[in-house]
C-alpha cells in the first residue's frame, strides 16, 4: 500500500475517534426522524420524551441505523434499547455545565451479553455493549501540535468541532475495573472501567460516579465545562452484533439534572 494511502487511512480513523461527540463544543445536531433508517446497522427504541432532546450522530465512516421507534418497557422501567449489527453510532445531548456546578453522574445499563473479540486498548477490536460518554470543553491551545492539527481537520471534515476531552464509562471484558483506557485511536479519548468480565451479565446495574475526580485521574489536568452526554453501543470493529438497554441517567451538582 501506497505510504500517502497509508497515512490518509489513518488520518480517517483519528478524525473518527475526534469526532466522538464533535458538535457539543456548538450545541449543534440534527434531530433523528422517527422511522428514518440510512443502512443496516444499530437500532434503538426511544422514551418519547428524548426525541425532544436527544440527537442521532453517525460516526464518519461508520456503517449505523437509527430508528426512533415507540418507547421500550424492560423489567417494568422505560429503557434506551440499543442495538449494532456491524455499525458504530451514538445518540447525543448537548448540556453546558461548569464544573463547579458538577460533582456525580449516576447511569444504569442491562447487558445480554458481551462481544468475546472486543479489547478497548487494540484498534481494530475497541467495540462495547454500552458506553456512557461525556464531553468536555477546553483550552485547544494546550493541545500538541499533532492534536490541534486532528482537531481541525476533523472540524472541516464533519463541521463541528470536537470537544477539548472525552470521558467514557465503560464495560471492558479483561480490562481491571477502575483502570483507565486511552483510544486506540486519539489520546482525547478515554475511557474509565466500571464492568469488567461477564460475571454481572443480565441485569439491571446501577453506577454513582465522581466525575470530577474520574476526569483528573484520566486527564491529570481540572476538567473544564462539561458540553455534552452520549450513550453508545458498537460493534463494527469486530464485525459482530450486540445489544444493551439503558436506564436513567441524571447528573447532581448544585441541582439534579435527569437526562434518561
């Protein structure tokens, strides 16, 4: 393969991995049409109320479905089914919240099973049943050159801007709970453990984290403005399918904020 090639293919993956939740940094996003379905992929049922707020993003380059449906009762609770068959793909919600204003996220999700290739530290194998995905923003100016170059890049490509850092919480099967994740992909994203392994597979689990005190310890620096929350299920990498619901999420600080 060409080097140019080589190089352009990669250059491709990172704007991928950049452009995460890109268009929180602006708020901006394009509601999902209910019944709008673009190519075999994922899919999910939505509470009616988060048409109103939640937005449908496709990664570039990413094989997805996105098929606002009628809401879903699990277990007798209103849960986000997720689905990917192949595909990689997110809803999102734009919020702005100054980190004074922030301290704990609390999230639940149901996992039927895990996806056995999947590694969130190889590259071609960083797929998950569920993620919980906040953005934050951020001096660009104390980025590398290397990131600020992929930073604009991934902005001309997709039109929005990228946010200054990522956090996910994540289900890993081998990683140790509690450890940190860097992407494969960029080093602006990154993903703490919370399940690990298949032990807790199947049923309703529930999560209070610092998000704060994750930020720093992923990050080593304060984190700015948290601008916006994702869910998101994938399997493209490993060429495999997987589905997850999830349950509530709510961010306390100086007032509690229901978002699922």
């Amino acid at each position: 393969m060409p080097r140019w090639m080589f190089l352009t293919m990669r250059c491709a993956a990172a704007v991928s991995a950049l452009a995460l939740l890109g268009g929180f940094m602006t708020g901006c996003s394009t509601p999902a049409t209910e019944g709008a379905s673009t190519a075999p992929g994922e899919s999910v049922a939505l509470p009616a109320k988060l048409k109103e707020h939640w937005h449908a993003f496709a990664l570039p380059g990413k094989a997805r479905t996105l098929t606002g449906r009628k809401p879903e009762t699990l277990d007798g609770r209103a849960a986000l089914h997720a689905r990917a068959d192949r595909s990689a793909s997110m809803w999102r919600q734009h919020v702005r919240l100054e980190p004074q204003h922030l301290s704990r996220v609390h999230f639940s999700w149901k996992v039927p099973r895990l996806i056995e290739a999947a590694d969130l530290s190889d590259r071609d194998a960083d797929d998950t049943p569920v993620r919980i995905v906040l953005a934050f923003d951020g001096d660009r100016q104390r980025l590398s050159m290397r990131n600020r170059m992929m930073f604009d890049l991934a902005e001309s490509l997709t039109g929005e801007a990228p946010p200054y850092a990522t956090l996910m919480y994540v289900w890993d099967p081998k990683a140790e709970v509690g450890s940190v994740i860097r992407a494969p992909r960029s080093d602006r994203v990154r993903g703490v453990v919370v399940e690990s392994g298949p032990q807790r597979l199947g049923r309703w689990l529930h999560y209070e984290r610092d998000v704060l005190a994750d930020f720093r310890r992923a990050y080593g620096e304060e984190p700015g403005a948290l601008v916006g929350v994702a869910v998101m299920t994938d399997s493209d990498n490993t060429s495999s399918e997987t589905e997850a619901f999830y349950g509530g999420i709510e961010l306390e600080g100086v007032t509690r904020l229901r978002l699922l």
